[in-house]
C-alpha cells in the first residue's frame, strides 16, 4: 500500500505532469500566468479543490450512481471551489481580484474532473488523496516556472506569493527587483502571445527530456 501511495504522488511531478505531460488545465496556465504571485496562488487553490474532491468522490464511490456521476463530481468540486473562494476572499483578497473569474472556472477544470472519473471513482481514499496531491503540487510547480519565466523577462521582477497585507509586518516585500535601471522589459512576456510562445518552448524542453 505504501508503494502504491508513494507511485501515485510521484508520478504528477513529472511522469504525468498535467501542463507538459497529461497537456490539460490550459486555460490559467496560460492566463494567470504573469506573475507568480498568481500562478502559485492558482496552483494551491487547485490543488486544494483536487485533493479534498477526489478523497471525497473516492468514499462515495461506491453508492454514487454511474448514470450520474459526473453532474455528482461537478457538485462536488464545486463546493470545494465556494470554501476556495470565500476563503480566499478573506486572507488574500488582492489575489482574488487578480486571478478574478478563473477562481470559480476551476469548477470545470478538466485535471480535476479526469481526475475523479478515471482515478478517485475507482480506487480508495489514500491513492486518490496521494494522486491529488501529486497532481496538484506538479500543477503549481509548472505554473510557478512558467509564471517566473514570463515575469522575470517581461516585468523584470519576481512576485512572492505572500499576503500583502502582511508583508510589512514581517519586512517583507513581495515584489523583488532582478535587474538594474537600464534593464527594458520584454513586455511581449507578459501578453497572451508571450504565454504561447513560452509554453510552447517548455514543452519542447519536456518532451526533450522524456525522449532521453
């Protein structure tokens, strides 16, 4: 059973990554992505809804109904996606306003829902749990990189995904300079054809990778 568990996390880092592997969950990869402020602050909230709905499809599996599975699973996600929200609202209000409607999108985000159909609706609880967990902390660590990327070139800053709030409380500043005055932003980074365009080279290096 351990082995089981331990495969089952391991395997959304990098064999069955979601974005560069599994090539699902586009849309906020591909939009939230500016800085990475928003793109870990998508990826937890993701994998926060992934392991909780799949622990929760994988204890009722057995008396959920098949012909009505899915309209049961979209139920469940998203009620894990208003905790998501109102949560969020709460702690970490200026990220909610910048990551807007893809919050509520994750409702239909397809790694979620294929996760519960094809993994949390036929295995038990820790698998599942252990699959969420891998599959989401894969997906915000993608993000988190092709956030950097985008940011670091376009921006020429890097952005901590820390509460404002409260940086200064603790002499934090969550927005650290890289470069020095003379540095000229590629702004092309940070519009939607610099998403493409950067997505499309970190999916070139993976599957350079996978090959060796």
């Amino acid at each position: 059973m351990a082995k089981t568990v331990v495969q089952e996390f391991t395997k959304g880092l990098w064999e069955e990554v979601p974005p560069f592997r599994l090539v699902l969950g586009l849309c906020p990869v591909l939009a939230v992505t500016k800085t990475v402020a928003n793109g870990i602050g998508m990826g937890i909230a993701t994998t926060f809804v992934l392991v909780c709905s799949n622990i929760l499809v994988s204890v009722l599996r057995k008396i959920i109904p098949s012909q009505v599975r899915v309209p049961i699973f979209i139920i469940i996600i998203a009620t894990f996606v208003v905790v998501v929200e109102l949560v969020m609202q709460a702690v970490a209000y200026e990220l909610f306003l910048l990551l807007g409607i893809f919050i509520p999108l994750i409702v239909v985000n397809c790694i979620i829902l294929g996760r519960a159909e094809a993994f949390a609706s036929k295995n038990g609880v820790l698998p599942s749990a252990a699959d969420g967990l891998g599959m989401g902390i894969g997906f915000t660590i993608s993000l988190g990189v092709l956030s950097a990327i985008r940011e670091a070139f376009g921006s020429g800053t890097f952005s901590i995904p820390f509460p404002e709030q409260l940086a200064p409380l603790f002499g934090i500043d969550p927005v650290i300079q890289l470069f020095g005055p003379s540095f000229q932003p590629f702004t092309f980074m940070v519009e939607a054809p610099g998403a493409f365009v950067c997505l499309g080279l970190m999916l070139a290096v993976m599957n350079l990778f996978g090959k060796k």
